[in-house]
C-alpha cells in the first residue's frame, strides 16, 4: 500500500485545492453577511452566517480525505489551509490600512470595506475561524480515523454523521465565541448562532452523504489505496 505522501497519488493536491478554496470562501461569506431565516426554534432566531452555507462542504473533504488517504494526509492538507486563511487575513489587513482612492471612497468608502470585511481584515473572523477550523477539523479526522479502524470500514455513513456531530459541535462553539469575543458577532447573537452553526452544518453534511459514498468509492478506485490508521499518532505538531 503507498504512503500517504506519495507522489504517485493523482488527485490527492486536486482535494486540496478544493478544501482549502472553500476554507477562504467561507470565511470572507462569514464576515459579510448574518442571514435570518424568519423564523424560531425553541424561541431561539434562526439566523447564520453566509459562511454556513459552505463551510461544511470542508467537512465531506476531510471526510474523504481521512477515509481515503488516512490521518497523516489530512493534517497536511488541515495545515495547508490554515496557512492559506492566515495569508488571506493578513492581506486584508494589508488592504485595511492602505490609502483608498478617492472615487472608490466616493462610492464605496472605507466604511464599507470595514463594515462587509472588517472580520476579515481585522483578524476576528480569521481568527475565530482558525481555532474553530482547527479544533473542528482535527476532532473529525481522529474520530472518522479511529472509528474506522474499530468498525473494521463497515458502515461508512455512521462515521462520517458521528465525526461530524463531533466536529463541527466543537468548531461552531469555538468558532462563535472567539467570533464574539473579537467584536465580529455580538454576544446576544452567541446561542442563536451556535444552535444554527450546528444544525445547519451537521444537516449539510448528512445531505451530502451520497456525494461522500461517490468520492470515497471513485478515489480508493482511482488510487488503489484504502487506509487504516494503525499505530498512527494522532498528534497535530508531528508527521508521524
């Protein structure tokens, strides 16, 4: 069985590529819209961030990632983009401080950069999307990983539902709570966001279940590999 790294892998750069443009995609769509369905649960607002609508989509990525390649391939690509959101928030912030031109401030204005991209250029939405990202992505990959591992790869849709409910409840609490506690979301919005961060994630994510089975079936054909994780140390900081 190749390793994980092997360059011999066709399309495992390709899953990257994608992850991490809907990594950034989401965060900027976080930072420039907070959507409200009209309506309630329990008495609690229905209302999201635009991100919410396709940062799950990471999720079925990390998904295929784990169950195809395995743990040590899907760190790598979850270091990827975290660098890559940590260069997009810091060219935001870039374009934050530099003068604007004056017909661009006539009909545009700063006020409105800082308004839609504020999160972004100030580092909250980044910020709060990278510990939640982290946390979040990290806790899928060893749950999906480990979980495969003691079904013996039966049941591929338990896992994915179960790793999810796992990851994404971790990364919609962290994710919201550093949100507002940088100022991005206010602290009134904290439960309804939450609550709909979750839901919403976690039925995409079940929705998707069909596209997980297709992926995962094309690319251990297309690759010939089906990894398990044995004697892999599920530490983040190390590639081993």
């Amino acid at each position: 069985m190749p390793s994980s790294s092997s360059p011999q892998f066709r399309y495992l750069d390709l899953v990257m590529v994608f992850f991490v443009a809907i990594l950034i995609t989401s965060n900027v769509a976080s930072s420039a819209k907070i959507v409200d369905l009209g309506f309630s649960l329990f008495g609690i607002p229905l209302a999201f961030d635009g991100g919410t609508l396709l940062f799950p989509l990471s999720y079925v990525f990390g998904d295929v990632l784990t169950e195809v390649y395995g743990f040590r391939a899907s760190r790598r690509v979850i270091w990827a983009g975290f660098a890559a959101l940590v260069l997009a928030s810091l060219m935001f912030f870039l374009l934050r401080l530099l003068p604007a031109e004056a017909a661009w401030e006539a009909y545009a204005g700063s006020a409105a950069f800082n308004a839609i991209l504020g999160g972004m250029s100030t580092g909250g939405i980044a910020l709060a999307s990278l510990l939640g990202y982290w946390v979040g992505e990290f806790s899928n990959s060893v749950v999906l990983s480990r979980m495969k591992v003691a079904m013996k790869g039966r049941l591929l849709w338990v896992r994915t539902i179960g790793s999810t409910l796992v990851g994404e409840l971790l990364d919609s609490i962290v994710f919201v709570f550093v949100a507002s506690l940088t100022g991005v979301f206010g602290w009134e919005l904290f439960v309804t966001l939450v609550l709909t961060n979750y839901l919403f994630k976690c039925l995409i994510e079940a929705l998707m279940t069909p596209f997980t089975y297709l992926a995962v079936y094309k690319l251990k054909k297309a690759e010939q590999v089906d990894t398990y994780d044995v004697g892999v140390k599920f530490n983040p900081f190390i590639a081993a």
